[in-house]
C-alpha cells in the first residue's frame, strides 16, 4: 500500500497501474497480499490487522485518474470464470490461487490505482466519502454527480445475478461514500460491514436496483 505520490496532481492523469507498480516499494505504509490490495482499493477503504495485532485504518488519499475498468467480464470471457461466477469472492479466489504474472496480467487489466494514508484505529467502522463512519448495512455508495451525500433512500434490490447471493435487499439507507466504478443515477454499492463474511456477501450484491429518495413533507 502506497501514499499519495508528492508529484501527483488530483484530477490530472498520472501512471497506470502497471507503471506504479514497477516503481520499487520504498514509500510503502503496510504490505499485504495483492489481491487483497486490488480490492481494498476498489472498495475505497477498509482496517488493517497487523501481525502484532494493531489494527489501523486504511484511508482513501487519491487516485492516478485513469479510468476503473472492471475485471469480472474480462476474466469470464478469458474463461477464467464461469458466467454466473464472476462474484468478487471468486474473482478474489482466482488471484490467490494464481499469484503472480497470471494475476497481476488481470488487475493490470484495471489501470486506475488508489492510494492511502493510515490512521488510528479508534473501534468505529472506515468512513466513506462523506466523512462520517459507515454503518454496516445502511450505508450506500453514490454517483456524487446525481446525489447528494448524506441523502436518505429506501432501496429495493432483487434478482441476483450471481449464484449464492441474498434474495433482496429492502431497506432504508444513507448516501456516504462513493467509488470509481459508480455512475449513473439508479447504481450503489451497499456497504455491509467488516470480515470475512462481509466481504463475502458484498461481492456477490448485484441486483437489479430500485432506488426511492426520501425529501421532507411539506
């Protein structure tokens, strides 16, 4: 994991992926597995367990501002997956077993690169976009540029295309984060909390989405 580059300038193209990652690692904050990297900077944020057991927060600091291109299509076309098993967790799976040239030809696929900076783990959930921490389950991410942060919504999703997926999902949420592959005014991404098992059921959320924005009676 990666700060934010002195020379980098938000908003203005910077290296791919591929370019940084040939960079030698001497700024680096913390170390991880790299698929577990990729996906930390898909999602924007997240806690790091350390092997002495301090637990951090991972920040969201900038990005090279090259695209988001996702990898779950190309991997099933490459028939690295099967069609209904392109879940974040079996794409996650596929790098782990495949660490190396294989993996790092496929998250290369996806030029845009995230950096962070650290911050004291104080108990509370990361905190999206909005500033304010996320709470598990009633936390939505947005398209900024189609709805206001801290806005509420009653969202109804159903007919998971993905095997081993929650039926639906019907509840009341708040916009409070954000991410490079969100856009368009009816697409979000449900924040379900920390772990393994969230992150589980996270990667296997895309449902055809009903979005509801709740304003004042007057």
């Amino acid at each position: 994991m990666r700060p934010k580059p002195a020379d980098l300038v938000n908003g203005a193209p910077y290296a791919d992926r591929a370019a940084i990652e040939a960079r030698p690692a001497d700024d680096a904050i913390a170390w991880m597995r790299p698929e577990e990297l990729f996906f930390l900077q898909v999602q924007g944020s997240g806690v790091l367990t350390f092997e002495d057991g301090r637990r951090m927060k991972a920040l969201y600091a900038a990005n090279n501002g090259q695209p988001f291109v996702g990898i779950a299509n190309p991997m099933r076309d490459r028939g690295l997956l099967a069609r209904d098993a392109t879940s974040g967790e079996a794409i996650r799976l596929w790098l782990a077993a495949n660490r190396g040239p294989a993996a790092d030809e496929i998250m290369r696929l996806n030029p845009r690169y995230a950096f962070f900076r650290l911050a004291p783990g104080d108990g509370r959930p990361p905190a999206g976009a909005a500033n304010v921490p996320l709470p598990a389950g009633r936390a939505i991410a947005v398209d900024p540029a189609h709805h206001a942060y801290g806005g509420f919504y009653w969202i109804d999703a159903e007919a998971p295309l993905l095997k081993g997926a929650f039926p639906t999902y019907r509840r009341l949420v708040a916009a409070l984060d954000t991410g490079g592959a969100i856009k368009g005014p009816v697409r979000a991404d449900l924040y379900l909390g920390e772990g393994g098992a969230a992150g589980a059921e996270a990667g296997r959320v895309r449902h055809t989405l009903r979005m509801f924005r709740l304003v004042p009676y007057r």
